[in-house]
C-alpha cells in the first residue's frame, strides 16, 4: 500500500498505478525509502505530475533501474547531445524508452541526426526522434539520399533541394514511405536494405564516424536560431 500511495502522489490515477503494478509486480517489492529516493530524483528531472504517466507505462523499470543507468543516460543527453534541462524532460516524458539504450548507442544516434542528417536539437524533440531505432532512421534516411531526396545541410543549414519533413520519413508506415516520401517500390527498397546491411556490416569497424564534438558555442547559436 506505501507504494501504490507514492505512486498515487506523483500526480498519477489509480488506473495507471495498476497497470504499471500488473505489467512490473516486482514494483511492490521494493523498499519504501528507494521508491521515495526515485520520485525525488524524478521530480528532480521534471517527471512529476502527469508526465510520469506515460513514462511508467511504457517503462515501468524506471523504478527499479540502477541510480548510474539512468544517470549515465540523462548524462549523455545533457553533456554528450547538450540538450537543456527542459529539453531532455521533454525527452524522457515522450520518449521513455531511451531510458533502455545503450548510452554510446544512443550518443551515436544524435550524432548520426545532427551531423549526417542536419537535424537540430529542437526538432529531435519535438518529432521523437530519438524513439525511432538507429537501423529504420539510417536504412530510410540513406535510401532517400541515394534517390537524390534528400541532403546534408551546408554550415549555414541550407540544402539545394527542399528535404522532407522527418515525420514523413519516419512516423509514417513503411508503405507510405515509399509511396509518398520515397515515391519507390517494395522491391527497390528490400533490394537497397540488402545491400546496405551489408555495407554496414563491412564498415561496422568505424562505428564512431563522427569525430566533432558540440561546443557550447554552436549550442548557443542554435538556441538563438530557435
């Protein structure tokens, strides 16, 4: 009861606290003073209230992760990705499941977005980018660049043709990104998918491609942008 009662005080209904108890029971077990320490923590990272709603249903293991795991993650998405504080709430309340990802796979990711794609920070969180597997966000990303659909951003984030817009290209099926934002075929992009495995497969040596690093200079740049 002490830990339904905790629950029940970060702001979330009783529906939601038993959904979370039927999908992880292993919650009830846990001593009250660490399900204390964690609500605090989470106030601590904006999760109060409601937002902690969806987080505990999609990852209810929020509650029984290691301290360092979910520090090394925050960690990454503050001081690898620079992304502010609110930001990287925002992060966590829409895109829990990166809670569960490796930290170097998940630098990897926001390089990949940010350098190769010229995706900025702000449109990373507000399309959920980070929630999208880094083989669906390459495997697509690369098709529409071989197509002569899509290109890097030069320094000043300008590009010679209009690129889609990321919710085209990744919150969107399978069948209507190749109809409407890649306008190819099934069998062109399995064929394509094939191949590039295979690539990445040869070139998984240089995994880190990405040698530049965010200053704070160009962070504050961007947020002037925005």
């Amino acid at each position: 009861l002490d830990i339904i009662s905790e629950l029940i005080l970060l702001g979330l209904n009783p529906e939601p606290v038993y959904m979370a108890l039927k999908q992880s029971p292993q919650l009830l077990k846990l001593p009250i003073l660490h399900m204390k320490k964690r609500s605090g923590y989470l106030r601590k990272l904006g999760l109060g209230e409601g937002k902690l709603k969806t987080v505990l249903l999609c990852c209810p293991e929020i509650f029984t992760m290691h301290q360092r795991d979910i520090d090394s993650i925050v960690g990454v998405l503050k001081e690898k990705c620079l992304f502010t504080v609110q930001q990287v709430t925002k992060i966590l309340h829409r895109c829990p499941y990166v809670l569960r990802e490796d930290p170097g796979e998940l630098e990897y990711k926001f390089q990949y977005a940010y350098f190769r794609m010229g995706v900025k920070h702000s449109d990373m969180v507000r399309t959920d980018f980070l929630q999208y597997s880094i083989t669906k966000i390459k495997q697509r990303h690369v098709f529409l660049e071989r197509l002569g659909r899509y290109q890097t951003p030069d320094k000043k984030g300008q590009t010679q043709i209009p690129n889609p817009l990321l919710k085209d290209i990744l919150r969107v099926s399978e069948a209507e990104f190749l109809a409407r934002t890649a306008c190819s075929s099934t069998e062109e992009f399995e064929v394509f998918k094939k191949l590039f495995a295979r690539e990445e497969e040869e070139g998984s040596k240089s995994h880190m491609p990405y040698s530049k690093s965010l200053s704070l200079d160009e962070d504050e740049d961007e947020d002037e942008e925005e």
